[in-house]
C-alpha cells in the first residue's frame, strides 16, 4: 500500500533527527571528561607603548594541569572531586582575552596570577545538549551539518567570554566619559550659546534677558542639571517665547554630554530616552507578550515537542507535520530581517510557489536548505508543484493558536504566558529564557551587537587540527 504525504513527511523528519545523532555521535566521543580552564585574574602590559600577549606554552600548560590534578586527588578536601580527578579524563585549556591593562610590573618581567575553573562533564553534556538544539533549526542534509553555524555566528561571537570582557571595559570607558562631560559647569557654555545664536553686538541684552529665565544656569549649574532644566522647560511650555532658543541650547548641551563618544544619533537617542521619557509607557497586553520573540532552545522545543507528536501517529496528527514545516519555512524566512511575514501569508502558501532551492512569499524569494526542501519533496507530489494546492490543508488561526497552547502548557513554566505562532516568524535570539520585542530583534540582525576581536581563520584551523593529528 502506497504511503500518504504525511507518512512520507514523518520519514524524512525522522531522517533528519538520524542525521543529526549521527553527527553529534561523530564529535561527542568522549563526553566523559572534565576540563580545567585557566585564566588570568589580571591582564598586564610591559610596555607602556605596545601590548603584550604573554600566552601559556603547551609545555607549562601541560605541567600546570597535572599538578592540578594531583593536587586535587591528593589535597581536595571534596572527596567528590577527588574520585572524578582520578577516574576521569582531563582536559586543559587557557583563556586568553586580547585587552591588557596597565600595571605596576617592572619591565621585561611578566607575572600572571592564574585563575582556574573546573568544569564538569553534566556542564560539558548541558553545552552539547544546547548545542544538538540550536543544529535542529536549520534542519540540515547529510552535507549541510557543519553549516548552520554560519547562521548564529555573529549573536554567538557577540556573547562570548571575550567579547562580554571587552563590552563591560568599553562601557566603563564610556561611564567615565559621560561622567566627566556631565559635571563640567555649564554657565560659560550658555554665554557662549547665546552669542552665537544672537549675535556679538546683541550679546549683552540677550544675557540680561535669557539670564532671568527659570531654565538659565547659574556659574555653579552643572551640565546635567542645565540638560534637565531645559528638558523639563520644553516639555511643561513654560516661556514659550524662548522655545527657539532653548531647542538650540539643548542641542549644544546635547552635543557637550556625548562628547569624545563615538555614538551614533540612534544610541543618543536611546539614552536620552532611558532618562528623559517622552512618550507614555503602555501596559503591555498578554495578546503581544504571546507574540514576542523567543530564543533557540525554546523554539528548539516545540520542534521536538510537535515532532514527536507527529511521529507517533501521521495520519491521526497530520496538523502536527503541517505545522513543522510551517516552523521551518517560518525560521528560514526570518533570517532576512527586512522581510516581514504574517501568519495569514504563511496559512496561503502554496505548491505553485515553491522553486527547487526557494519559496516565493510576499513577493520575496526564500533560499532554503537542502533539509528542508527534502521534506517538502516529501510531502509534495512532483505533479502538484505547478498546481495551486495549498502546502497546509489542515491548519487555520484558530488550530495553530489552540496547538501553541497546548504545547507551552507542556514546554513552558507554569507562570509563563504561552507562546502563539506570530512568535516563530522572528529569527530567534540566544538569551534563553527571555522573550524579545520583534521589532528589537530584527535591529539586532540589521546592526548586530560589535564583536571587539577576530576569530581565528579556517587556515589557522586547519593547521591547529592537522598537526594535533601529526602528533
């Protein structure tokens, strides 16, 4: 008896979680392990002119995690970790961040207290886990497995160890500067604002005038306080005869409070609006909460979730493999921040706008994986590609709706509010846990946070791993 397309569908999805356990059995050998990271506590500089990058050799990275580890199995006062260090293999790594620190060490001499952190083999399976997670989203064939990285590369290099160092040191630089910009007096400022605004020769009657107004400083009036003054001025309407000037002034105390910054307007503007509110905060009701953005493993689950569903009965949950691919289509989709979909476009799709590699939606033309256009060889017969059959039969709103439901009921927290199917047509971010406002997450793909160091070059890989072979 010939198979149905939902039975087809369930058989390539299996393939695909088979391909996947394949790969992840290939690079997780020997999970089995416990790693030793070494660290600097503090970074140096031995030069005053260049900066030095003193790294751990492989020979005193070798004699440091042995001593470790017999200082541990000896002298641990956890018998626990005694009996892990002596029955476990050991692997050891050194940390470097590429951002040195002056110091008060004498030249020539470099001396680098070493921090160390121990991580266990349940913290190794819970990164692999995580990693298994995120590969399920772009749904690879036989060749593509390697390839997904490409997709979460820059949110991932943003949140590494290194990049977060550099990001908190930048911010402090920048808390200094602001801090020191925003204490500076303001008086001599104004006096020079409003010769420029009115003219040297109106100079001295336009003191006098300006000088009695409620928002004018004072020789002791501090930047922020000026900044306030007029700011709160503006927005109540008081002395509106004075509103040209006071726009041209706080323009000036604008550009006084982020000078030596390199921000742009968009960032200035941010922070203005974190201190100064002007428009009014709305509550945020349950209905968008349940449409926010969603982070990988989450959107990772319901895939697992629903496939599992699907794959227990095909026929009775056809729903079940409609809405899989719909995910699918959906996340491959949303990796183009500019292109904005609806449910209702995703529910019209049809079988007369797929194209091989691509799907046609919204006047947009989608590459998709190999993976996925597997699946949906499977699903869909070679004659109904030019026909208009829809590609989701089954589904409506109110189904999609009543299934996300369900499924965060199982998924989510108790407290959590579900999670509806708008959710899924964002790319989804790496915070887990946290649920984002679309509209912010798709500026983070246009201006992806700034990554402070370079990662190494596939040659230098390649190098790395051929002559581990070698040796």
């Amino acid at each position: 008896m010939a198979l149905t397309k939902h039975q087809k569908l369930a058989k390539e999805l299996q393939n695909v979680f088979i391909r996947l356990k394949k790969f992840y059995d290939k690079v997780t050998k020997n999970p089995d392990s416990i790693q030793f990271c070494f660290s600097p506590l503090y970074l140096c500089t031995i030069c005053p002119h260049c900066i030095s990058n003193p790294h751990m050799t492989e020979n005193a990275l070798e004699t440091m995690v042995n001593v470790t580890k017999h200082g541990l199995i000896h002298f641990s006062p956890n018998q626990e970790l005694r009996k892990i260090c002596f029955s476990k293999i050991i692997i050891g790594m050194a940390i470097f961040l590429p951002t040195y620190k002056k110091s008060k060490i004498r030249i020539n001499v470099v001396a680098i207290p070493w921090k160390l952190e121990i991580e266990n083999t349940s913290k190794s399976l819970d990164n692999l886990k995580k990693a298994y997670n995120t590969a399920l989203l772009y749904c690879a064939s036989e060749h593509e497995m390697s390839e997904w990285l490409d997709w979460f590369e820059k949110d991932d290099r943003a949140d590494s160890l290194t990049n977060i160092h550099l990001e908190i040191i930048n911010y402090q630089r920048e808390r200094v500067i602001l801090k020191r910009n925003l204490s500076k007096t303001s008086y001599q400022d104004f006096k020079k604002a409003i010769m420029r605004f009115c003219g040297k020769w109106k100079l001295d009657k336009s003191m006098k005038t300006l000088s009695n107004t409620k928002f004018a400083p004072n020789k002791q009036t501090l930047i922020a306080e000026a900044y306030e003054k007029t700011f709160y001025s503006l927005k109540k309407r008081t002395e509106r005869h004075h509103d040209e000037f006071k726009r041209y002034w706080k323009k000036t105390l604008e550009n006084l409070i982020f000078k030596d910054l390199n921000w742009s307007q968009k960032k200035i503007d941010a922070f203005i609006e974190s201190r100064f509110p002007t428009k009014k905060i709305k509550k945020t009701k349950e209905r968008w909460k349940s449409s926010r953005a969603i982070d990988r493993q989450t959107y990772s689950s319901f895939i697992q979730y629903l496939s599992k569903k699907f794959l227990k009965n095909p026929l009775l949950n056809k729903c079940y493999g409609e809405i899989i691919l719909y995910l699918y289509i959906a996340i491959q989709a949303a990796q183009d921040p500019d292109i904005s979909i609806t449910v209702k476009n995703m529910l019209e799709l049809t079988t007369a706008e797929i194209k091989d590699n691509t799907i046609h939606i919204c006047n947009q033309e989608i590459e998709i994986t190999e993976g996925l256009k597997n699946l949906l060889k499977a699903f869909i017969d070679k004659n109904a590609l030019q026909r208009q059959q829809k590609i989701f039969p089954n589904l409506t709103i109110d189904r999609l709706e009543d299934i996300f439901r369900k499924a965060s009921s199982e998924i989510l927290p108790s407290k959590d509010s579900p999670i509806l199917p708008e959710a899924f047509l964002t790319f989804p971010h790496s915070q887990d846990n946290i649920r984002m406002i679309a509209k912010q997450r798709k500026e983070m793909q246009k201006e992806p946070p700034k990554t402070y160091y370079k990662s190494p070059s596939i040659r230098e890989i390649k190098k790395t791993v051929f002559k581990d072979k070698e040796s």
